[in-house]
C-alpha cells in the first residue's frame, strides 16, 4: 500500500473516532493534500477543499437529509419523535420545500429585528461581566457557564419570546437533542432526545396557544400570524419543528464562536493586546475566529443524480461530507491559512454555510460576538487559562467547550 493511502487512511480513522480526535486541523491537510475526495468504508465521501465544499453547499445536486433520504436509509426513523421533528426544519428540506419555509421563517427574523437587539446584548453582556468580575477573586470562572451559554440563550430567549422563567428549562432538552445528533441518533441518545422533543413540543405548543390568544412584539407571535396567513402556511409540525431549530441554532453556535474565540486569543497571547487596541475593528476579527476555528465543522449532503468532484465520480444517491473547517485552511483559499491573521485580503469563510442554506442566523452570531470581545478585553486586563479545559473533540456539526476555566483580573 503506498505512503499516501496509508496517511489518508489514518487521518480518516482518527478524525471520526468515536473517542474523538484533539487537533483535527492536521488532518485535514493531510486530505486536503493527498486524498481530496476520500471515501469512508461505508461509502461515504469526504471532501476537504475549499473549492469542493463550496460546490457541495452551493450545487442543488447536492441535497441535504430530508424525508426521501430518511425513508430510503432509516426507514424507522420518522418513528422517534426527535427525528420526526427534525425532518419538519427548514434546513432538512430540498427544494421547493426548502424555500418556502426560510421565506416564511426569514419573516420574522429580519436585519433590523436583529440589529435592533444590539442594545439588550450590550447591558445583558455587561451584567453578565459584573457576575465574571464577582466570582473571579475566589479562583477560575468558567466563561461558558457565566457567559458564553447564557447570553445566546437569553438573547434567543428574547427574540422568540420565550418567557424569561422558561429559558433555563429548554437548555438541557436542546442539549439532549444536538447531543443525540452528535452521536448519530443512536441508542440511549435517541431515546434521550425522543423524551426532550416531546417535551419541547409540548411546552412550545402551550406558548404559541398563549400567543394566538394574546399575540406580542416577538418571533413566535409572527410565525404565528405566517402560518395563518393566506398562501403558503407552515404546518403544526413545521412551526414547532422550526421554533426549536430556532431555539438550539440561536445558542449552540454563538457560545462556540465566544469560547473558540476566546481561546483562540489565550493560545496566542499578542493577539489580546491586539485586539485591545482595535475594539472598532472587531468585525474582522470575529470573521477571522470563524474561520481559523468554526463552531460547525462539517455539513452533509446526498447526491441526487451522479456526479463527480475532482475529477472523482460519485454515484447517485452517495453521502458526501463538506468537512467545513478543513475548507477554511485551503492554502489554494487563504495565504498561511493556520496563522490568525484578522482583516485578511480575502476573507470570509464557510463556517456559515453557502447558498440556500447559508445560516438565517449568522447575523445575530456575529453582533453578539462584536458587542462580547471588546467588552470581556476591556473589562479584564488580565485573561488567562486556569486550568484544563473541556472540549468537543469529535468531528461534528458543531465543535467547541463544555468548559472554559479562566483566571480574570
């Protein structure tokens, strides 16, 4: 066997170990390099190239994991509430499905509804850098449990409208479910999350019969007044499905992006001084965190016809695999694509998606992300580890701490 197919074979194995996989971003060159399009043993096909992940989020060819695949792959599947409920969100569905939910659902979630809770998050941010600066002097904080967990989750909480005593009762459901995702909705997981989404859909359905009853200013009310409008309605199940999308989408992927961030600055001690200097300049900043490490590290996708990619074919009907973080250190994308270099000439990323799918919340992840740096650097002169930190380290749809331990003065 030559050198190049034993290298990939081993970067494969170790990237989806069960066990999980520490630095993946190694890995990732070595397919980049060598194997481009790589095929797992069962088949599916994983790309690793900028150019090619693009391709797969952007050609319609490429087809998310909607009702057609589940029938054809897992038959049961529908049969677990969890799945059922996650075949009813908008970014499982093709087109003209597809379409006419984000259309419906973008609705309510407008730029200027977005921009119009940057105040609430600045005063949120701050209290919750008051509750940092109270606890720090006792020993380490963790920054995802004081901040980068809940200022996502109230912030979603606020937008949807859930009320404000509710909020710490969906987080652990949320969780059950993405974890069951994370773990391929398998065994104990599953049944885990079959139990939370039946319990989500049952607490969701109370409050969108209160907000029939007595609609108000928030994400809920709105969907409510789509799916009742003429034309084209969201079903009972797509309003539910999609409102607990809504809710774990709003949170999951803005705390990774606080935690990876922060890190990112700690593992590099310049960049803290740097970043001080140019608060106003944050924006290219938290691009450059979403790139160098994403908080969503893959999307997949099934081909509905035959195809190639890279000059490899691929027949219909295959699971094709966008490792979007590996795309977001193409040396044939970015110059030194590993150094964290903010305000890069060519920036952007696909941490966010591409195309139809391109995230409906990437916006709000953005401006939480702006209003929390300059204010965490600025807040605290002094920011270090304090201790192991906890990371996801398989290679999912989303990556990032479960604990960030800090010392802050």
């Amino acid at each position: 066997m030559s050198d190049d197919r034993v290298q990939v074979r081993r970067a494969l194995r170790a990237l989806f170990s069960p066990l999980g996989c520490p630095d993946p971003y190694p890995l990732y060159a070595v397919l980049r390099e060598r194997a481009p399009v790589a095929r797992l043993p069962d088949g599916t096909v994983v790309v690793t190239r900028y150019a090619d992940c693009d391709r797969v989020l952007r050609d319609p060819l490429f087809r998310v994991e909607d009702d057609e695949w589940i029938a054809r792959t897992w038959p049961e599947g529908p049969d677990h509430l969890a799945v059922h409920s996650l075949m009813g969100e908008m970014v499982n569905q093709n087109s003209p499905h597809h379409e006419r939910l984000r259309r419906l659902v973008s609705r309510a979630f407008t730029p200027r509804r977005v921009e119009g809770l940057r105040p609430a998050v600045e005063r949120l941010t701050d209290a919750l850098l008051d509750d940092l600066a109270d606890h720090a002097p006792t020993g380490p904080v963790d920054l995802m449990e004081r901040l980068a967990l809940p200022l996502p989750i109230t912030v979603i909480g606020e937008l949807l409208g859930i009320p404000e005593e509710d909020r710490a009762w969906f987080g652990p459901r949320v969780r059950d479910i993405t974890s069951a995702i994370e773990n391929n909705l398998l065994g104990p997981d599953l049944e885990r999350a079959d139990a939370a989404t039946a319990e989500l859909w049952d607490r969701l359905g109370a409050l969108v019969a209160e907000r029939q009853a007595d609609p108000r200013e928030d994400m809920v009310s709105t969907l409510i007044a789509v799916r009742d409008a003429d034309g084209d309605r969201l079903t009972h199940r797509e309003l539910l499905a999609n409102l607990v999308l809504l809710y774990s989408a709003g949170y999951e992927t803005t705390s990774n992006l606080i935690g990876n961030g922060t890190a990112t600055l700690l593992d590099q001690p310049g960049l803290l001084a740097r970043l001080r200097g140019e608060p106003d300049n944050v924006a290219a900043w938290v691009d450059e965190m979403l790139r160098f490490t994403p908080p969503i590290q893959i999307a997949s996708r099934w081909t509905g016809e035959d195809t190639e990619l890279h000059g490899v074919s691929i027949e219909k009907g295959t699971q094709v695999v966008a490792l979007l973080a590996g795309a977001n250190r193409d040396p044939e994308r970015y110059e030194s694509p590993d150094t964290f270099l903010p305000g890069r000439p060519l920036s952007g990323s696909l941490s966010f998606g591409a195309g139809a799918h391109y995230c409906l919340g990437a916006a709000l992840a953005r401006m939480e992300a702006q209003v929390v740096f300059p204010r965490l650097l600025a807040r605290f002169p002094h920011i270090a580890h304090a201790g192991p930190a906890l990371a996801r380290t398989r290679v999912t749809s989303l990556r990032g701490y479960d604990r960030l331990p800090l010392e802050l003065k």
